[in-house]
C-alpha cells in the first residue's frame, strides 16, 4: 500500500533543470515529499561529451527519493511506475518533454509555470520577459491539459523585475517563490480558473537568432537581450573577421556612438553602434576563452 506522509499529500515529481532541481529541494522539506522522482535520461555534455545527470537527477539523489529517467514519459513502463505509487498529485517543473493521454486523465498534474499566464505561455517564459521590458512576471500553478500551458490556473505569486536584473538573478527569486507557491498549492488544493486566451502571449524557444545582438535595435532593446541571457546562454556579437564575441554584460548609452552596426575597439571599452544609442560592452568571452572585462581584452588584442 502506498505510503503517505503525515498532514502531506502523496507526490511525484517530475523535472529536469536546475530551477526544478530548486523547486525539488523546497517540496522535499515539506509534508509533501516526493515517493518518486521522473527526470529526463543522462546526456553528453561539454567537450568531452561525458555523460551527466540532469539537475533533477542530482538532486534526487542528495536527497535519496526514488528517481526514474525513462526514454519516454508516456510509455506504459512509466505510467505503471506512477500508478505503483498512487499519487494523489503530480508535480511538474520545467521537465521539458511534453506529456500527453492517458497519463494526463490518469492523475491530477500540477504545473508550476515561471510567468504570469497566460502571458508568456511557452519554453522561455523569463528571457522573453527581460528581453520586452515587463516590469514584473510572476510564478503560476496551472492543472496541466494537453495544450501549451493552456490548463486552468490555480494560484499566481507576481515578482518584480529590475532595471539590472538577468535571468540569473530573477530565476533565482522565481524558483524560491514558486517553490513556496507549489507547496501552497498542495497545502490548500485551491479551485483553479480558466486562463483569459485574449491575453495569451508565447515565449518562444531561443534560436542563435535571439542572441545575436542587431544593431538595426535600439541601445537600451539590446541591453535586455544581454541581461535575458546571462550566464546560461550569452548574447553576442560579430567581429571583424566573422568570429563571434559572447556578451555577458552590457551598458546603453544614449549617444549616438559609431554608426549602427559598426563595433568600435578603438574605446576603453567595445562599443556597438546602434539604431537609438549605442551598446557599451562591459563582460565579454572572446573565442574559446574565458569571460573577461572588456578592457582585458581589448588590451589583449592590442598587445
């Protein structure tokens, strides 16, 4: 018979990222603890193309809960592995595979979503919300349905976003704030509402599109790309003989600068010419290198 923590409802858990792995660690410490944990299969990753734990994984272990990482989450083996501990709710974080019937009708599925739905539906919710501008975003726990992010919302928490925040620093206080907000969730078992598809905006995936910094782009719209993706991806720019510089920090100015699309290193520091303004470089990662100041590198390229 499954087991059941006191006061606690009986959980799996099902996540890959490391803002998942956050959130895991915020429900395991609760009466809520997970009986299981899904993740996603080990990869290869980096240069050696060793293979590595999801996040998710990692901290299942630490935290010595029941951890599966099936091929496909769908399949009859992983549903049987769920049915054998008779979840009274799934919780989903950021697992990054979609799930579909009949585990869908199978089990009460809480979604823990890192926007203010149904703004930012989709795979980039925070990067696409620095990169807009929006003075704040928010956490969501949505019942999961087969559309995209789409289910019915049960309870929201809104964070504000700063003028020098990146994905960094806001993912850090949307995963403690969603963690809490999770836990919430299962504390109470609140009604959920039905989202308002008029508002529905999406965040869609990132392409090497979205890091390239385009000078046709004002100053202060490129200064927010920066920001969406520092430190996990990096912006960047191109040089002169076609390399690319990674951009891990930059500053808007509003002279005009070089002309737009013209990259000056003749300056304390790498400016870019812009369609408003113009982008001061402050970190920067030349190629297969680490990142640095801007003026370390210039220094390097004039020596």
């Amino acid at each position: 018979m499954p087991s059941r923590a006191p006061d606690g409802v009986r959980t799996v858990y099902l996540g890959t990222s490391e803002f998942a792995a956050a959130v895991l660690h915020r429900v395991a410490a609760s009466p809520h603890r997970p009986e299981l944990v899904i993740t996603r299969p080990d990869r290869p990753r980096g240069r050696g193309r060793h293979l590595s734990s999801p996040p998710v994984a990692q901290a299942a272990r630490e935290l010595g809960i029941k951890l599966a990482q099936p091929q496909l989450v769908n399949d009859e083996p992983t549903r049987r592995c769920v049915a054998e501990i008779d979840p009274q709710a799934v919780c989903v974080c950021a697992f990054g595979a979609l799930i579909k019937e009949p585990l869908l009708s199978e089990h009460l599925i809480l979604n823990l979503h890192p926007s203010l739905l149904p703004r930012w539906r989709g795979a980039a919710p925070i990067e696409r919300a620095i990169m807009a501008g929006d003075d704040h975003t928010g956490d969501s726990i949505m019942r999961l349905t087969a559309g995209l992010d789409s289910g019915p919302v049960c309870l929201q928490a809104s964070e504000p976003i700063g003028p020098q925040d990146t994905y960094g620093t806001l993912a850090a206080r949307l995963q403690a704030l969603g963690g809490e907000l999770l836990v919430r969730a299962l504390d109470t078992t609140p009604s959920c509402v039905e989202q308002d598809e008029s508002l529905v905006t999406y965040a869609e995936k990132l392409t090497p599109e979205d890091r390239t910094l385009d000078p046709g782009r004002s100053a202060i719209e490129l200064e927010r790309v920066v920001r969406s993706l520092a430190p996990h991806i990096g912006a960047r720019v191109q040089l002169g003989d076609g390399s690319w510089l990674g951009v891990g920090q930059a500053r808007a100015r509003p002279d005009s600068g070089p002309p737009p699309g013209v990259l000056s290193l003749d300056r304390p520091r790498p400016v870019l010419g812009c369609a408003e303004g113009s982008l001061e470089l402050v970190i920067v990662q030349p190629p297969g290198r680490r990142a640095m100041a801007a003026e370390d590198f210039l220094r390097g390229r004039r020596s």
